[in-house]
C-alpha cells in the first residue's frame, strides 16, 4: 500500500489544445465581450467549444495547455470551459499543414453530425463565395448590444454560399460567416474591403468549413471559419487570407 500525503493536492494535468477557428468578439445584453473558439484536441482528435474573455483571448493557431471542464449550462457536448490558461507558441506553417491534415481526417457530412449529436463538425465544401447583407430590424439589436459594452461590429454581415462536396440536401449551403479575420477587416476598412475579401475567399483552391451549430438552433450550422486544404484535394498550397489580429 502506498504512502497517501493529506496535505499534497493532485494536479490534475493540462489538455494541449490549437485555436483553429474563432467567431468576431461579442457582448450580449447579460454576456460581457467574448470570443467564442472552436479548438483542436490533436491527442484525442476532438473539437471543442469555448468563450475566451476578449482582451484575453488567443488567436488562430496558437497552442494553449488548459484545465477543461464540461460548460454546467451549454448541453451541447463539445462546449467547455476552461482555466488555468497557459499560452505555449504559434504554430509555424508546417506544423499548421499537419493540423489541416487531422482536420480533414475528421471531415463528415453536416448531416451525419445531426445524426450522431455533435454541435462542431469539419464540413468539406467545393466552392465559397461571400454576399453581404444588412443589419435588419431582426438581428439588429444584436449589434447595438455589442456596442453599449465597447464591441462595435462590422457595418455588413457576411454570408457563406458554398457547393457541398458531400450529398446535402440541397443544391446550395447558406451559411452564416462569422470568422473574426474577415469581420475584423470590414470593421476597420468598412464596405469597401468586401470586393477584396469576396475574392480571396473565392479563390481558394481546396477550401472546407469548420461550422458549429447555435444552442438554440442544433441542427442549423454557422460558418465558424472558411479554411483552405494544403493538399487533401489534390495539389495546391495553403493561403494566408488575412493578417493575423
């Protein structure tokens, strides 16, 4: 039997996790300014959830040690908590390739994620383009509620129309584009850097989606981040599509 020390805590040890996909920062009329992250677990090849408060969040490809913890009020099973967070380095351009690999290797049909109960799926698509729509009376207050806690959005929203590359249920995808790099530009540069960002996301040879679905709406998918394949699809190489923030 062995020796047991009382005064001697067990750490429980940190999960290594890679920022792959992060939605534009927000605040909500009862929710102080966030980022929610969608990140990799590449031990255990899983996807998770999680909000980062905004002026201490990480970024896209950034390799963080955290204490994870089943978020008590989110029953989607892939959204955590986190704490104790210790940020490591970012991943250089080999290391990124490696992780759109592992990526791609958990790619499914949005469907098939509906039907197995996950709220994150890797969605490979044929072909993006970005249309741009207007704050309407709808979802304005979304925007204004940002704002009145110092988290101004961009003046458009933007909208992912994408030709699947699995069978889907119908011809077009529409989604959501939610991914901070694109909505940060339009933020800073206004309307006019739509034509430029349109075209870099339209030219991406092998693209694929990382979607993740609403607490409320399980089986509608948003765009969390539009990714471009280093070669799953046949020859072509990664692009940068915009400056890191």
């Amino acid at each position: 039997m062995g020796i047991f020390w009382p005064h001697k805590q067990i750490r429980k040890m940190k999960t290594e996790l890679i920022v792959v996909a992060q939605a534009r920062p927000i605040a909500g009329r009862r929710k102080d300014p966030h980022v929610c992250t969608i990140l990799l677990d590449p031990e255990n090849q899983k996807l998770y959830r999680v909000t980062f408060e905004y002026t201490q969040s990480p970024r896209k490809w950034d390799k963080v040690r955290v204490n994870l913890y089943k978020a008590s009020r989110d029953s989607r099973r892939e959204s955590m908590f986190v704490t104790d967070v210790e940020f490591a380095n970012k991943l250089n351009k080999k290391s990124q390739n490696i992780i759109h690999e592992q990526l791609l290797n958990m790619a499914t049909s949005e469907q098939e994620a509906i039907e197995e109960g996950r709220s994150i799926n890797v969605t490979k698509i044929k072909s993006i383009t970005l249309h741009r729509e207007l704050w309407n009376k709808d979802n304005v207050h979304v925007k204004e509620n940002s704002s009145k806690k110092g988290i101004n959005l961009a003046p458009i929203q933007l909208r992912a129309i994408c030709t699947p590359f699995y069978v889907h249920k119908t011809p077009r995808m529409n989604r959501k584009y939610l991914e901070w790099g694109a909505n940060y530009r339009l933020l800073i540069e206004g309307e006019k850097a739509f034509p430029s960002i349109k075209k870099a996301i339209a030219s991406i040879k092998y693209p694929y989606l990382i979607v993740g679905n609403h607490r409320r709406h399980t089986k509608d998918f948003m765009a969390i981040a539009v990714m471009s394949s280093p070669n799953s699809y046949g020859e072509g190489e990664q692009r940068n599509l915009f400056f890191n923030i």
